[in-house]
C-alpha cells in the first residue's frame, strides 16, 4: 500500500494497495513523496526495499494504518478474526488529518 503525501498533487491523500506474493512475483514501486506499508498475510514474509538514497532515522514518519480519512482497505478479512500485530513504532502515531497539520507531508 502507498499513500500519496504531495500536497501539491491531484492525488494528495489517495492510496493504492497491491497483493505481492512468491507466487505473482509482483513488485510495488513507491515514488519519493509517498507513505508505504504492508500487512504480512503468511506466517513468514521478505521485505526487501530498494531505495534511491540513504536511509535516515530522522526522516522516518508514520500514520495511522487504519485511518478512516485514508479509508485503506486491508484485507484483514483474510486474518481469521485475528486483530493486525503492529511494530511498537506504529502503535501511537498520527492520522493523516494530524500529520498535514503537523507539517509530516511533503510541499
């Protein structure tokens, strides 16, 4: 999943989900300026990233996965009744209404 987070583009707050697997071989290419996440659907997963710069801690943002204003449609269907186990970095963090206040998205 990606959210665009230019404010400045016509597609500012919309998001777009893809289901990767070992068996669709599909990959999902993120431009800069967009907000990423994914929810594991088997009992192991990779997650491998390629990116087009360095990585810094400083420039990491986070927002709400389950967010009614982004409206992303996780498959949690498919979890069994299963609540999603987040990382504690995702537990307490923005909506995307605070994160636009906050000045989290790009210009």
């Amino acid at each position: 999943m990606a959210v665009d987070l230019r404010r400045i583009s016509a597609t500012f707050g919309q998001w777009v989900g893809a289901e990767l697997s070992a068996e669709n071989q599909q990959q999902l290419w993120v431009p800069v300026g967009f907000a990423h996440g994914f929810l594991t659907l088997s009992e192991t997963a990779e997650v491998l990233y390629k990116a087009s710069g360095f990585w810094s801690k400083t420039c990491e943002r986070s927002l709400r996965w389950n967010d009614p204003q982004l409206a992303i449609a996780w498959p949690l269907d498919r979890l069994n009744g299963d609540a999603p186990l987040l990382a504690d970095k995702d537990v307490a963090v923005p909506s995307f209404t605070e994160a636009v206040v906050a000045g989290e998205v790009f210009a």
